[in-house]
C-alpha cells in the first residue's frame, strides 16, 4: 500500500483552473463515452470536477485525491453535492475496501504522476463494468520530457504504440488514441527544455487559452495532427 500522507507543493493547478477552453475541449472527446456512474482519479482541486458534473450523462460522480492539502479543497467544494462521493487515497489501496463500480474511470493528467501505471490499470479494470470505459488524458512524447516535467512530478510521457500496448495488454479495447494540441509541442519544448520553468505561469496559461485553443481545437476537430503535446486514449474493458 502507498501512503498516501502527503502534500502537493505545485502551483500548475491553480494555473490551469483558467484554462476553461482547454478543459471543455479535453471533455468534447470523453462526453460520448461516459457512462451515468464515474470516477475521477486524482481530482485536485476539481476543476475538471465540475465539467464532469455538467455533462449530461453523469448521475454519480467519485472523486479520489491522494493529497492531504488537497482534499480538502475538494470537500469544500463540492460539500452538500448529494452526486459527488470523495475518496481520500490511492484507487489501487481503495479496491479491496471499498466497494467499487463504474461505467467510466477518467485520468487528466494523473497517469503519468503514477510509478507503477500498469498497476493502477489492471485496478482499473478489475472496477469497471462490462463495457465500461476509460478515459485517459496523458502528455505525449517522450523527447519533450524537460525540467518541467521533472518539477511536476511525471515519471514518464507516452507515445501511441506505448500506451496503447500498457492498455491492450490488460484486455482494454481501444476506441480513440489520437495526439492532441500541435503547436502546445512547441511552446512545451520551449517551457522545459529552453526556458526550464519549474512551473506553469497563470498569464501563459490564460493567453493560450484564450487566443491559440479556440482555433486549434476547430482544427483538430477534423484533423488529427501526427504528433501532438497530449494523448486521448478512450478504451473499453
């Protein structure tokens, strides 16, 4: 079991709470595959929480949080919210004791954060029901791995045939693996490898979001980039 005493010291998620466009565009591929009771695995501080809670399939919303600083950010957010069940630990501890089920599991953001990652997969697996989805939201490409992905806390980014063989492995079917946010390559690779920031600036967040995600999510709607800064990965037991 790993413990889950501790605290998260960044301050990325404070950032990204302003990026609406972004996380709205990361939904737009989930929202046909969630199913009425789903989990969300490492929370934060909600934020995609709630886009989650506004889509129209969602009755049952579980939110697990390892963190003891942000937990409770969660339990006064979504207090007296007869729909939302939080979960303090890790979902691989929680399994055995708790007793778990879901349409759909959704990671943005969490995989990679996870060592063992084909471990909380198979955990995955074991609570989804039949046909149940997950949904999966990872930064790709391991050659832009750079001082902010270490600040972060990542172990590690994917390429298609990697996630994919960690998922059909287990006996997940996949549905969508497709890359996602072109030119975020550049400006990722200019964050971490050239710059080197140790964290994402609120006023670089809010100006991609504003002025570069609207447009590029148009375009990506109706054209897969060949590479990109994120993967979506939707699979199904």
């Amino acid at each position: 079991m790993v413990d889950a005493s501790f605290s998260y010291s960044g301050t990325e998620l404070d950032a990204l709470a302003e990026a609406k466009n972004y996380y709205r565009w990361i939904l737009s591929y989930f929202a046909p595959y969630m199913g009425k009771r789903v989990i969300e695995v490492g929370a934060g501080i909600g934020t995609f929480s709630e886009f989650l809670l506004n889509s129209a399939n969602v009755s049952e919303l579980v939110l697990f949080e390892p963190t003891d600083n942000l937990f409770p950010q969660l339990q006064n957010r979504f207090s007296g919210n007869i729909r939302v069940k939080l979960l303090h630990g890790y979902l691989e501890d929680l399994i055995n004791t708790t007793n778990l089920s879901a349409d759909s599991i959704v990671l943005v953001n969490v995989l990679e954060h996870i060592e063992n990652d084909e471990a909380f997969l198979k955990a995955a697996y074991q609570i989804l029901i039949s046909e149940g989805t997950i949904l999966l939201f990872v930064p790709a490409l391991p050659q832009l791995y750079g001082a902010l992905d270490e600040a972060v806390g990542h172990y590690r980014r994917y390429t298609k045939p990697s996630l994919a063989s960690k998922l059909q492995k287990l006996g997940f079917h996949i549905v969508c693996l497709r890359y996602f946010n072109f030119p975020g390559i550049f400006t990722w690779f200019l964050a971490g490898r050239v710059m080197r920031y140790k964290t994402l600036r609120s006023s670089d967040v809010r100006f991609y979001d504003r002025w570069i995600v609207p447009y590029v999510s148009r375009l990506e709607k109706y054209w897969e980039p060949p590479i990109g800064q994120n993967l979506v990965a939707i699979a199904k037991k």
